[in-house]
C-alpha cells in the first residue's frame, strides 16, 4: 500500500497477476469439476483460492479471485468461460436492442462477492487485497465479438461505424464495473485494479477519444474510498500517459516496455507496477535471475514501485520459480 502511494518501504513489494490458480495444484484440486464462474460464487472457496498463493509464495499481497464477466453474468447475461477459450456470450451486444439487456447489479446480486471479501480480509490480517474489474473496452470486446478475438473486427466495426452506440455501451459497462469494485472495497479490499487486458489493440486517439473517458468514470466512482487505483492493459505501451490520465494512481506496465522508460511516458505521480515477461519464468534460474534484478534495477529511480509480472502466471508456470522470485526480490530491493 505504501509502495502504491509512492512512499517509503522496507523492500520492494511483490505480487502476481493470476497468482490465485493457474499454476497451483492445489487450486486444480480445489476446483476440481466445477465450472470457473460457479467458483466465484461460493465464498469460502473464493477465500480459499485467494490465499492459496500468499501461503504458497509469500506475496506482498492478495488478488481476489473471481472473473471480470461475473458481474454481467449477475445480471442474467447468457455467458460461460469456456476451458481454453475463454468468456463465451451467447448472444452478441452489437444494437442499441441490446444494449438494453446490460444493467447495473443491485448490490444484493453480488452479496457473495460482499462476503468473500469479508472472510479475506479477516484472514489475510495486515496483508492487503487487491480487488479488481474488467474495464469498460475489454469486457465491450468479449461483449461485441461474442468471445475472445485476435484482431477485435466487430469491436472496431462498432466503434468507427456505430460510435453513439459504442460510447453508451461503454458507459454503461463503466457503471456495471463501478458497482463490482464498490462491493469489493466496501467489504474491506484495500486496492482495485482495472484490468484493460485488450486495450493494446488501439490507436492512442482511438483510446483517447472512446474509451478513457469510461475508464475515467470507473477510477473516478472509487476514487472516494481512499483506495490505490491500479490500471493494467497488455501491449499499451503508447497508451501509458494516457492509461495514468484516467485516473490511476499506479499504472501496469507489461515486459515491452523497460520501467525507466515507462516512467518518463508516464510522468510525475505516478507508482508503476510490473514488469517481468511471464515467459522468462521457463528459463533456468540464472535467467530468471539475471531479467528480475533487469526489472529492479529499472525501477531503482521510481518514487513508487511493485514488482509483478508484465501479464498473468501462466498454467504451466512451476511455482517454486515464483517463490523464488519473490525471495529475490526481497532480497535484492532491502
């Protein structure tokens, strides 16, 4: 936390983008058939999960284990997180028709995210949780290409063909993920992150002009729980200053961009997360080694800094590897 609102600490903090599943086997036992999204439903699973890796790898902090559609699935949406896949929508939202279907959740409707986070907090004591939401781009793209997309068509379709239409679908995802991330940290989480996973796939005027104002509105409408508001997206390396913009008080930056350098594009007050590439994870020690002291080492003029990966812990990730890492830098950042 005190890394996040760039004051001093004793050592470099350090925490992992999915480091709640994936790679562990014991939350594959956990979970063990049963469907992702049905999983984030049952507090004390949810719970479980959430400290599977704080226990495993001693990490600064926890990320609350859920998905970012949970809370269009809340309100009826026809969706599924399909294995190997991902969000499957059973029917696209590509008119102003339906459009009509997507509402805000009414907190009641997300009283089981309310309570795992109760839990949590009571068993995590002084480690913080990180609470998060898909921001508004991302989940319009799973929304609008019915799933996951390589070159995002209909997403772009929309926003340069239908761009009236496009705002208001993000706007009003903007409310939706306001109203998941307000459950979360009115039931003790002590961060947010918003995750922008496919934002990357624009031009910064694009960005600029249709989606950072509904990013905007998401950092604005916490901004009053006194939380650190942390923003990631993937391959955003030219969107940087703009992502800070909105509103975040940490901006996530991924492996393509040094720290150094992401801090100049950024500017002043600022801390930034990241940026070990999630690959280098596979290569022997020395390597592994050599690329997180690389990431310290690009950080060490930073007011602010917490060590994560520069995108999720992937499946066939062995998690010794990611213990190690966190003793690393520990060591390396006291």
């Amino acid at each position: 936390m005190r890394a996040c609102r760039r004051e001093p600490v004793e050592h470099t903090p350090v925490w992992f983008m999915r480091q709640a599943g994936r790679a562990l086997p014991e939350y594959r036992k956990a979970r063990e058939g049963m469907p992702m999204l049905t999983s984030c439903t049952i507090p004390e699973l949810v719970a479980e999960i959430t400290l599977q890796p704080v226990r495993r790898y001693g990490v600064d902090a926890a990320i609350f284990f859920s998905d970012i559609v949970l809370p269009l699935k809340a309100i009826g949406l026809g969706l599924e997180i399909k294995p190997g896949v991902g969000p499957v929508i059973e029917q696209p939202v590509r008119t102003e028709a339906d459009l009509g279907r997507l509402r805000v959740p009414d907190p009641g409707e997300l009283s089981f995210i309310a309570e795992a986070v109760r839990i949590l907090t009571a068993e995590l004591g002084p480690t913080p949780l990180i609470g998060f939401g898909g921001a508004p781009f991302t989940l319009a793209s799973y929304l609008i290409e019915g799933g996951p997309s390589r070159n995002y068509e209909q997403t772009k379709a929309m926003m340069y063909g239908a761009p009236d239409l496009f705002d208001a679908l993000l706007d009003r995802l903007a409310d939706i993920t306001a109203a998941f991330l307000r459950v979360q940290l009115g039931a003790g989480a002590s961060a947010v992150q918003l995750f922008d996973s496919w934002a990357g796939a624009l031009a910064p005027a694009d960005y600029r002009r249709h989606v950072m104002p509904a990013s905007a509105k998401v950092l604005g409408a916490v901004a009053g729980f006194g939380a650190p508001r942390i923003h990631f997206g993937v391959g955003t390396g030219e969107l940087l200053a703009l992502m800070g913009a909105a509103g975040a008080d940490v901006v996530g930056v991924d492996w393509r961009v040094p720290l150094d350098e992401a801090a100049r594009r950024v500017g002043p007050g600022k801390a930034l997360q990241g940026n070990l590439d999630p690959s280098v994870v596979f290569a022997p020690w020395d390597a592994v080694e050599a690329a997180t002291r690389r990431v310290l080492h690009d950080a060490a003029g930073l007011d602010g800094h917490v060590f994560n990966l520069g995108h999720g812990v992937a499946p066939q990730t062995n998690p010794d590897v990611l213990t190690r890492i966190v003793e690393l830098v520990h060591e390396a950042s006291s």
